[in-house]
C-alpha cells in the first residue's frame, strides 16, 4: 500500500499544530472570553485566576485558545502567563490533606474548579485555590 504525499502532508500540519500550542493559564482575577480578537467581539463567557487554556492560534495580542471541555474562545495576552494550573474535570472531587487516599478530605469541589499547581508527588498533585484553600488531588481528577 502506497501513502498518498497529501495524506502524509496533513498528518505533518496537524501534529505540528498539536506541538506548537502553548498550555497557559489566567494570570488575572477575572478575564473575559470572547469571540474574536478583540474587545469588539462578544463576551463569551468569563473565567477566573488559573483557569487553564491551551493556545490554539494568535492574532497581534490575542491568543485563541481551547479549555478543559473543548470550547474555544479568544483572550488578551495580558491576562493570562505561565503559570502552572489544573481545572476539575469531575462533577465531585475530593481535596486530601496529603498525597494519598489515606489522608482526610479537607474539602470537595465541583467540576470547572481552576487551581494553581505548587507541588507535585506521583500521581498527586498539591495545588491552590485564589481563595487560599489548599490541598491535594489526584491528577486523574485533573485537566
């Protein structure tokens, strides 16, 4: 079986695509998602600090981007960096004391919760909410 060139060219284009997005977060308290480039366009929605965007494209000063559940929108570069951050992927997750299921639960949270990364231990992730909250997750509960 013969690989047609067009065929290989486009799995190049892709996973070149896939290589170049640039995981970042929202460096700001709140930041307005939009629909295009510029603050012309739509309030999509809105997000808070750390909520976690992968860089899909760029346009002069704007970053379109993709989240945790595949929705894509634009945001200023101003308001995001590279900070280190997770998102709850779950309706329910627990945050531990600790790195393990031995340790207590300090608190739960629900899905689309963002967090800032401080720490890292095998599967378990020490991370920390804008409110101050604390604690640790297991990265399967993560994006």
């Amino acid at each position: 079986m013969k690989v047609q060139p067009v065929i290989i060219l486009f799995v190049i284009i892709v996973f070149a695509g896939v290589a170049n997005a640039e995981r970042l977060a929202v460096s700001a308290p709140v930041a307005n998602i939009r629909s295009g480039p510029g603050t012309g366009h739509n309030v999509l929605w809105k997000v808070e600090q750390y909520f976690p965007v992968l860089v899909i494209e760029k346009s002069g000063e704007w970053y379109r981007f993709e989240d945790f559940e595949g929705d894509k929108g634009w945001v200023h570069q101003s308001l995001v960096g590279k900070i280190p951050a997770v998102i709850t992927r779950n309706d329910t997750s627990n945050i531990r004391s600790g790195p393990g299921t031995n340790n207590p639960v300090l608190f739960s949270v629900e899905k689309g919760i963002p967090f800032k990364v401080i720490n890292r231990k095998d599967k378990w992730i020490q991370i920390e909410h804008t409110d101050g909250d604390k604690g640790w997750i297991h990265k399967s509960l993560v994006w």
